[in-house]
C-alpha cells in the first residue's frame, strides 16, 4: 500500500515541478538587443547621427574600436565602417613615402574629392573641427585648392610648377617636368607665366582643373605664345616640341606699321624672326641662347629686315630693355609683343 502512495506523491511532486518550470518560463522577460548607439546612430537627420556624434568628440575613435577593431573592419560586431564609406582612413594616409599617403590616393580617383568633403567640409576646412582641417597642413591662402598641393614646391608657395609633377616625378627629361623651371624661375631674359601654355584654373573652375582630361588638352598654347602671327603655334606632345610660338621667334614687324622716325632700322619691308623650334626636356642651354630667336646667320642677333648691329649696339635704341652689354635689364620689357623702342641718353 505504502509504494501505492509513495508512487501518487512522486507523480503529484513531478507534475507540480514541471507545471511551475513552465509558467516560470512563461513569465521570463525577454532581454532587448543590446547596443551601445542611441535611436537615430543611422539617420543623417538625426542628432544622434554617429557621424554628429564623432564630429562632437573631435573625431576621437578610441570608442569606436572597441567594437568594430582598430582597423574598423568589424571587430566583435562583424560590422565594419567600410560597408559604407572609404573613412577611417588606412594607416599611413599622412606619410608622403607610404603608398597610402592621401596624396597618392586622390591621384588614383582623379582628386574626386566628394567624400573628403563629407566629412572634412565643402572647404576642406574640418566641418568644425580642428581635427579634420586640411588647412592645418595645407596653410596657403587657397587651402587643399593650391597649385603646389599637386605639383610644384608644397614647401615654397612661389613654386608651383615642376618639378614635382603630380606624381611626384622631378626629372627633367619627363615631358611633364622638363623646362619649366626654365621657363618660370630660372631664365634672366622674360616674365613667362602658366597661362601662356595652360588655361590656369581660378576658384569657380578648379574642379574642372583636377578632373582628369586628355593630356593632349593639357597644354593649351595661348596669350604671348600665340601673339600676333603665331596663331599657329603647337606643342606636339608626342615629339615633346615647341613650335612657330612668338616666345621663340614666330613674329614680324611691318616697316609700314612703324612711325616715319624708326623706319630707318628697316632693310626690308618687315623684320622677322627665326621661327625656332625647340624640344621642352632639352635643357643644355643650346636652344634659347640670344639671337637663336632672332639674329641673322652671319652672327648678328638683329632679326631679318633690320640693320645689322652688334649686340652692344641695341642699347643705342632699346635703353629700357638692355645694357651696354647686350643683357636684359628689364624682363618686363622683352619677348612681351611690343617693341620697346627707347633711345640711349649716351646716344
């Protein structure tokens, strides 16, 4: 009898035990996803947007990495900050030796700059925070929009042409290195600016400057080089070539053009010059030297049509421009269209 109810209350006991496991489990409250980003982490529109948020905290990331791993590939979350944009940037991005260097990058994606400026402002000025201004390094008056942010001296303002082009070449013999220095810098007989060669961006067009062109649109022979009867002037990219550009000798002066008083230095009904070819990446000094321009085959550097004189001589009727010795005084004042015509006081 006893193992009658002994087995009634094991039965009673086992079905009072799994009818409270039950409605314990019944009544367990279920935990919420967890997430250390407030409503809205996502939304552009939001105040708790984490872009608004890391703006707030100066872009400090160290929080970010506990989640998501140093290198924002995920990390214990298996959520990594590239599934939707190319920041934080990769290690390196402010070293010019690093194959990551921004520099380099932008050179590869053409200087779209659009998603910089997402977070680095339409200006590149850090959007408000002193972090993300580009101007920190980039201290020139046009900012990340400066010519020597791309080619040119970054540490010297005054030089923004190559060498150094854009990347990073510094060789002469590199058609787009070659003479400009030469040309800008370094010669002691003419003022030569970019826009005689090139359509110089300003602060409207400068995105249409940086978006990638043709090269054979690069070089757009315009102003001096062009002047007078020089509208035929070329630069052949392929043979790396100057030629028929008023800078080297493609020009004429009508006698008929000339006050009565001057034409007596006419020996024909014009003076011309030699029209000079000349290749950009030779810079031995054979091909600017003075009376290659102009200068008659016989040795004087008059032009053609005009009477022969030595070239101590020219300071007789160009005073503004030259010296007793035939060198330039005044840059302004030579290969600049005009005729400078000035009689010497020692005349």
């Amino acid at each position: 009898m006893k193992y009658y109810i002994l087995s009634f209350i094991t039965i009673i006991s086992i079905t009072i035990l799994f009818d409270g496991c039950s409605k314990l489990q019944e009544n367990i409250t279920q935990p919420q996803a967890l997430s250390i980003h407030s409503k809205g982490n996502l939304d552009s529109s939001s105040v708790n947007f984490h872009g608004n948020v890391l703006k707030t905290n100066n872009f400090n990331l160290t929080g970010c990495e506990q989640c998501h791993a140093a290198n924002f590939q995920g990390g214990i979350t298996d959520v990594s900050c590239y599934n939707c944009h190319n920041y934080p940037h990769p290690q390196g991005m402010a070293d010019t030796t690093s194959p990551n260097f921004h520099g380099k990058v932008l050179l590869i994606n053409h200087f779209v700059m659009d998603e910089c400026q997402k977070c680095h402002g339409s200006d590149l000025s850090g959007n408000g925070s002193n972090k993300l201004n580009c101007r920190n390094c980039h201290t020139q008056s046009a900012g990340t929009f400066a010519c020597n942010t791309c080619h040119g001296n970054f540490e010297d303002t005054a030089r923004i042409a190559p060498p150094r082009d854009i990347n990073g070449n510094t060789s002469t013999d590199l058609i787009t290195v070659g003479a400009h220095a030469s040309h800008l810098y370094e010669n002691d007989f003419a003022i030569v600016a970019c826009l005689n060669c090139h359509k110089v961006p300003n602060a409207n067009n400068v995105k249409d400057h940086i978006t990638p062109i043709s090269q054979a649109n690069i070089v757009l022979l315009d102003s001096l080089a062009i002047h007078g009867i020089a509208s035929n002037a070329v630069f052949d990219l392929n043979t790396g070539t100057c030629s028929n550009t008023y800078c080297h000798g493609n020009f004429e002066f009508k006698k008929s053009d000339a006050p009565t008083e001057r034409q007596y230095a006419y020996t024909s009904d014009m003076m011309t010059g030699n029209f000079k070819t000349v290749k950009w990446t030779l810079l031995d000094g054979s091909q600017a030297p003075c009376g290659s321009c102009h200068g008659t085959t016989d040795g004087f550097i008059s032009p053609e049509g005009h009477i022969k004189l030595p070239i101590t001589q020219c300071v007789a009727c160009h005073s503004t421009v030259v010296n007793e010795k035939g060198e330039v005084i005044d840059k302004t004042r030579h290969i600049n269209g005009q005729i400078n015509y000035a009689l010497s006081k020692k005349r």
